[in-house]
C-alpha cells in the first residue's frame, strides 16, 4: 500500500520512502564497514550482559527457590523493582557509570535478570519431590539433590528464561542507544540516520535489528532443542 501511495504521490518519498527502495538499501547496508562496527558494539553489549545476569540470577533463583525463608524476605523488593522499566533507570545508570557502554550493559543485566530469575523460581517448585525424596533416603544433602536433581530439572525452564532474557537485551540496548547518545551501536546507527533526515537508512538498519532478533531467538530455540529434547515430546504428547 505505501508503495502505491508514494507512486502515485499521495505520500512523499522523503518522509516514508517506497519498500523496494528500503530493501535495496537494506541489502546493501551490509557493506557498510560502519554499520558492521556498530552491530559489534550492540552484540557486545548484549552478551556480556546476558552472561552477567546468568551467573548471578540463576544462583539468585536457585537460592529463592530453595530457602523459603529467604524468598518471602526479598519478595517485597524484588515486587518493587521488577515492575520497573530498564529505560526508566537510564538517566541514574548514565550517573552511576561514567562510562556509557558500562551504563548500557547494567540495564542489560537488570532488564534480563527479571525472566532469568522468575523461570528459575519456577522451575524449581515444578521439581518431583518424590525424586528429592529419593535422593534424601540415599543419604545425600542438600547440596547433592539440588546439583543432581533440582538443577537439571530447572535447565530447560532456565533455557526459556534465556531465550526471552536474549529478545530483551537486544530492544534494551537500542533503546538505551538511541534515548542516551553518545554511543556506538545500532541505536546510535539509527539516531544518526534520523537526524540526518536519512529515512532510508534509519529504516533498512531498523529491518536488520528485526532481522538479528530472529536469529538471536530462532538460535535459541534451535540450541534448546537439541539440549532437552524430551521436554519437546513430552509437550506434543500432552
């Protein structure tokens, strides 16, 4: 439709250019070392981040799910921060981390600490206690059920928990790009194009960060897949 409309000059090309126009633009966008650089600093980003938030939510999990005690004292704050929005905290992250890329990466870890820490919970009150209590008849600690039986029940939940954890990081690190400036990124790709009035641009690099979210999430699927294939017959059964 917006291609017909701006052919027949309902719309200006200037301000929404024609599909094919964005898509040639997209396709050669590629070749533009530039833009190369700035997809490397966003994946940067994300994965430190995302490696951050792993090896600190799900023992964070791990410990809430295990101890109740523990869960209901931190429950009220964790109901108190987690509503909050990543983008919301940019201007305190800016003022905490004199460095930008520093600032970006610890909204990283915050956004995706949420889904991390939530799918870890709950995959550990889904454990058989029938299986724990086996292990505890055998003699084996706390420790031993929760490292033999508890955790590996709770990988495929802490899998999902990654997965929505890696879509997050990526819209959290554009967003913090484009809003606090003075980055490199696809974020700061994009504010660039925008404020050169470069439509084009600023469209085809928004087409290629849907495009890495697909293959951040289609790699993802692939990879839990093949790591717990059971949960996926036991899903088509059901």
């Amino acid at each position: 439709m917006t291609e017909l409309a701006s052919w027949s000059g309902l719309i200006d090309p200037r301000l929404l250019p024609r599909l094919s126009t964005v898509t040639v633009t997209g396709v050669t966008l590629p070749l533009d070392q530039e833009f190369w650089t700035h997809i490397g600093a966003t994946l940067a980003a994300c994965g430190i981040g995302l490696l951050i938030a792993v090896f600190t939510a799900v023992p964070a999990g791990l410990l809430l799910g295990s101890v109740p005690a523990v869960e209901r004292a931190v429950r009220p704050l964790l109901e108190f921060l987690r509503p909050i929005p990543a983008l919301a905290l940019t201007p305190l992250a800016i003022f905490l981390w004199t460095e930008n890329q520093d600032a970006k990466i610890a909204l990283i870890v915050y956004a995706s600490w949420w889904p991390l820490l939530i799918n870890t919970m709950y995959g550990l009150a889904e454990v058989d206690p029938l299986a724990k209590q086996t292990l505890r008849s055998f003699g084996f600690g706390p420790l031993a059920v929760l490292l033999r039986v508890s955790l590996p029940s709770t990988a495929p939940f802490i899998a999902t928990g990654l997965r929505i954890a890696v879509s997050i990081t990526l819209i959290v690190a554009v967003s913090v790009e484009i809003v606090a400036g003075g980055m490199n990124g696809i974020g700061a790709f994009l504010a660039q194009a925008g404020s050169a009035n470069d439509v084009e641009r600023m469209l085809a690099g928004t087409l290629w960060t849907g495009v890495l979210g697909m293959a951040a999430n289609a790699l993802c699927g692939v990879a839990e897949r093949r790591l717990f294939p059971w949960r996926r017959a036991r899903t088509e059964l059901s």
